[in-house]
C-alpha cells in the first residue's frame, strides 16, 4: 500500500488566515485613504477602551513568568529527565542575543530615547538631566523585562510541548493540558489560525519600519528621496533576495549572513562607545540600570489615567504599541527560543530568555540612545527641531552625520537594515510556513514564497493607508485576540506542571515503598492490586455527576520505576494516564447529557433493577481512593 503524503498546509489553518489578511490587504491598497482614517479611528477606539487591559496583562504576564522560573516548577525539564542541553551555555546565550536583534533596535536605537527627552510622557517635568534618565528608563520599560516576559509566555509552553511531550512545533499543542483532544480539531485550528496571522501582522509591521528608515538613509545619504515610489521599490528589491533565498534553499549562507550581521551590530556599538563621550556612556549605563529597577513598578502599570487625550495619544504611539507588537511577535520568537532551548530547565530558561536580551537592550540603547542625549544636552537643536520634534526613521542617521566617519556608518547601517529584513522575512515565512503545515519543520516551498509574498504586499499596504501609525495600530488590533490565546497558555501551562509534579510525587512515593520493603525484607510489590486512581485536577469545566463506575487508574508498581528516580517513560504514562482520564470524563459528560436529553422526565419514573442496586452497593463497600 502507498503511504500517504502530508498535506503541504492545514487548510483549515492556511485558508482562513490567507482569506484574513488578503481581504485586508485589498481593502488598504485599494481605498488606502478610507483605510487610513478606518485605522486611526480603531487605534483610538481599542486604546481608549483597553489600554489598561495591555498595561495589566504585560504586567501579569511579567509576574507569571518569574512565577514559574523560581517556583517548584523550576526544575522541570525541557526534554527527558538525562537530556542534555543541545546547546553550550555560551552558545545559547548568542542565540538568544539574536532573537533579541533585529529592525526595531534600529529603529528606536536613537529616536525614541530622544523623543522622551523632547517630548516626555504627560505629566512628566523637570531639569534636561532628569528628562534625560527618565527618557531613557521609559525606553527600557518598553524593550526590558515586559517584551521578554511575553516571549516567555509561548517560548516555554512551546518547549514543554515539543521536548518533553514530543509534539509537533505548533502552537495548538501548547493548549493540549488544557483542552485535551479538541487541540486536534477546530480548537485547534482556531489557536494557529490567531497566531498565524497575529506573526503576519507582526513581521509586517517590523519590515515596514525598515522600509521608513532605509528610505531615510538615502536620503541621509544622497542617494534617494523618502517617497511612497521608494518605498515601495525597496519592499520589491528586498522581496526579490528573500524569494532568493527561499527558492534556492541557501539556508547555510542565511545562517552566516545573519551571524554576520549581528557582529556588524555590535561593531556600531563599540565604534559608538569608543568614538562617542565613552565615560558618560559607561557611568549612564550603570545609573539607567538603577533607575529602571527603581521605578520599574509604577511605569508598568502606569496608563495615563489623569492626563486625558494627550495621554490618550501618548499611550497609543509608545506603551500600547509596544505591549501589541511584542504580542503579535510572540509565536514567532517563541518558536524560535523553544527550539534552542532543549534540555534546559524552566528556571534556566525563564533566567536567560528574560536576562540576557534585556542587558543586550539596555546596553544598545545607552550606546545609540545615550550618545544622542549627550549631544542634545550639550548643544540643544543638534538633533530635535526647533518645535521640539524628533523624526523617528531620521534621527538615527543624523546623530551618525556628527560621529567620524558618519557617512561610512550611514552607507554601513543602511546594509545592516536591508540585511536584517532579508533575514526577518525568511525566517518569518519559515516560522508562518510551519504553523500553516501543522508544525512541519521543512513547510513546502510554496508556502514560504506564499508568505514572503503576502508579507511584503501587508507591509505595503500599511505604508501606504496610514504609514508608522498605520504600522502601530496593526499590531495593537491583532494582539487583542491573541492576548486571550496567551492567557489560556498560562493556564494550560499550570495545568501541565502541576501534573507533571504530582506523576513524579506518585512515582517517587511508589519507589520509596519500594526500597523500604527490600530494607525491611516486606513485600512491598503487590502488583500493582491496588492501583493508584488518576483524579483530573485543574479541570476548566465541573464534571457533571452520573453512574457511578470504575475509576481511571495508572499501576504504579516497583517494577516500572528504575532506581533512585522514576523514568520519564514512566512519568509520561502517568501524565498520558491522567490526560486521557480528562479527556473520558468530558466525553462521558457530553454522553450523559446526550441520554438526559433523550430521555426527558420519563427517567424519574424508572425504578432501579436489582442488578444496579448491587452494583451500587459494590462500589458504596469500597474503601475511597488516596
């Protein structure tokens, strides 16, 4: 018999999510002016109606991630009980340095610093010096702990899932301890088709910001004017090398670019650091870190509440922003930070993914963001305009134009841009190509080609129907939805953990048995006659009550338990066990509500046969389960 081929994508996946966004992208291209006043006006509307609900979850979920990493949960790990970590130590923090890497550094490097400082958050006053720092902390508040707490949100669930569960890499299966069996039908389907496009929305938004700033370099440089004709041009050029890439399957050389680029990133740094106000830098460097731990409650929960619309539009253009865009990024940083992180345990993984790319961002920004201040407070003007604005996509080339050597760092940074594009686009389509396959981890090339060419026509289209606040509301629209899949992760994530703790008690509770008996000569193995029953525990939903039967139960004997610690084989079947406990349990619910149905009032009528009141008598002489 031929074997069946997999399916290239998941149609109930692919179909929905391309419908979605093709409609999207026909509506702006088509009547990009309707369009642009549609967005302002929902970017208003969802940030009026839920800017503290972002404020709130991006702090919950902050909270919910330290949980994890220093709680019993810590230990639990990411692969089978004697897997090592696949990557060094060493190795796994560049890798994380490169998740942390990429188009919105350079973007916000100088700009948006320097436009705390021009234009603080309302409310907010007092000496250059103290707007300086307080610019430079509300900086870290947006690209700190917060950005990488809701990464570890979805990196960690993923990785439980595919490591130690040995799911496929999809993020239907980070709800499984959750919704049981449904993950495999339209649940499922539901979850990845949100975060299929909340990545679309996401990726989109970070190519159209370098698009905004590659257009600005020429400029800076004199190679090009910042029109919509160049924008566009640069989107098709850039789309042509991804579609390249993509098509000739040169992944190693992707790989090596993308390494390559990131040394290129930290030679600005050091050039920076070197060539700039280098002992302001570094005593900035260490101040900002205490000033951002000191005031790091108050600004995470901090919505503007008494500042009214200038707030409003603060908040829409920085905190709300950001805590969206991070929350459509999450499925695919998360993919990849789950898929480096085998073998590490929850506490490792929730310490390095939150720690090391923060440091990173600080150090970034007190480099780019700190030499632009100190240019500022040494001769005001340099870099705002004399109404006190600061160009966003511009600020970082003009800031160069006063270093030695700025036109090489301009032509310099401008291929850094175009390279981190190429790069973001590939690995975009690969990660979109892997949830519309159902976790396929080679997605068929057309699927790719599919999704660089979508994700190129969304970033035009957004440029063109409304530009960086068109960009923006994108990504605070789409992680509406996927903030509620993000929730339900942390919950199914609970659920998984306190599972796997209470397998391991089982197990451990069984060998210690075990050992006394063989200590004390006792024949502690009874075969297993008194089988320890599985109880669903964190069920969502109450089990409603029926006909008493025979409990669910996993033998934990001695036999199956290797010495000193029980086996992750073992573990599984426990864990397997208790799954499929819950997954009856709601079956028989959904069956006996079924007969009720069919069956009306007659049922209060029918008399019990002798046969039933023994059986029930039975099951009432039973001594209750432990």
């Amino acid at each position: 018999m031929v074997k069946s081929k997999q399916p290239a994508v998941k149609r109930w996946v692919f179909w929905p999510a391309a419908v979605i966004v093709t409609l999207f992208v026909s509506f702006a291209l088509l009547a990009p002016a309707a369009a642009e006043a549609m967005f302002g006006a929902i970017q208003s509307s969802i940030v009026n109606t839920f800017s503290w609900y972002y404020v709130l979850i991006a702090a919950f979920f902050v909270v919910f991630s330290l949980f994890l990493g220093f709680s019993r949960f810590g230990d639990i790990r990411l692969g089978k009980d004697d897997e090592e970590p696949e990557f060094s130590l060493m190795s796994w923090f560049s890798l994380l340095f490169a998740a942390g890497m990429g188009i919105g550094l350079v973007f916000y490097g100088v700009s948006e610093p320097l436009s705390h400082y021009a234009d603080p958050r309302p409310g907010v006053s007092g000496t250059p010096a103290q707007l300086a720092q307080q610019a430079l902390t509300q900086t870290y508040l947006h690209w700190g702990v917060h950005a990488w707490s809701i990464y570890v949100v979805v990196g960690l669930a993923l990785a439980y899932a595919i490591h130690r569960r040995r799911r496929p890499l999809s993020m239907r299966w980070a709800l499984e301890p959750l919704l049981g069996r449904r993950v495999r039908g339209g649940w499922g389907n539901a979850i990845d088709t949100v975060a299929l496009v909340g990545t679309l929305f996401g990726v989109a938004t970070s190519l159209g910001l370098g698009v905004l700033q590659i257009s600005s370099g020429l400029e800076a440089a004199g190679l090009g004017d910042p029109t919509e004709l160049t924008q566009l041009l640069i989107i098709g050029v850039i789309s042509v090398f991804v579609l390249w890439s993509v098509l000739s399957g040169v992944d190693r050389g992707m790989k090596w670019l993308s390494n390559t680029n990131l040394v290129l990133a930290g030679l600005l740094v050091v050039y920076l650091l070197v060539m700039g106000p280098t002992t302001f830098l570094l005593r900035e460097f260490v101040q900002s870190i205490g000033s951002y731990i000191q005031n790091f409650i108050s600004l995470s929960f901090n919505v503007n509440a008494f500042t009214g619309e200038e707030g409003e539009a603060w908040q829409a253009q920085w905190t709300s922003f950001y805590w969206g865009w991070w929350i459509s990024w999450a499925p695919f940083v998360g993919v990849f930070i789950a898929r480096v992180s085998k073998g590490r345990t929850v506490r490792q993984f929730v310490t390095g993914v939150i720690i090391v790319p923060t440091l990173i961002g600080i150090l970034w920004f007190s480099v780019l963001g700190g030499t632009a201040i100190a240019m500022e407070l040494t001769n005001p003007g340099t870099l705002v305009g004399e109404d006190g604005t600061v160009e966003l996509q511009g600020a970082l080339f003009a800031m160069l134009a006063q270093i030695p050597g700025g036109q090489v760092l301009t032509i310099g940074v401008i291929i850094l841009i175009g390279v981190f594009f190429i790069t973001s686009a590939d690995s975009g389509a690969l990660v979109m190509g892997m949830l519309a396959s159902g976790g396929q981890i080679h997605p068929a090339r057309w699927v790719r080609v599919f999704f660089v060419v979508i994700t190129a026509l969304l970033a035009a289209s957004l440029l063109l129907s409304g530009g960086l606040v068109a960009l923006q509301t994108a990504a605070i629209i789409i992680a509406l939805p996927f903030s509620i899949v993000m929730l339900m992760i942390c919950w199914s994530t609970v659920i998984a953990f306190s599972r796997e703790r209470r397998a391991y008690a089982l197990a451990r509770r069984a060998q210690l048995v075990d050992d006394i008996g063989d200590f004390y000569g006792l024949d502690a193995d009874d075969g297993g006659e008194e089988p320890t029953p599985v109880r669903p525990a964190l069920w969502p939903w109450p089990l409603r009550k029926r006909p008493a039967a025979e409990p669910v139960t996993v033998a934990t004997t001695a036999s199956a338990l290797p010495n000193p610690e029980p086996s992750t084989a073992a573990i599984d079947t426990l864990m397997e066990a208790e799954q499929q406990a819950i997954d009856d349990a709601a079956a028989a619910d959904v069956e006996a509500a079924m007969l009720d149905a069919r069956q009306g009032g007659d049922a209060q009528d029918d008399e019990a046969s002798p046969e039933a009141a023994d059986e029930s008598a039975q099951h009432a002489d039973r001594e209750p389960p432990l």
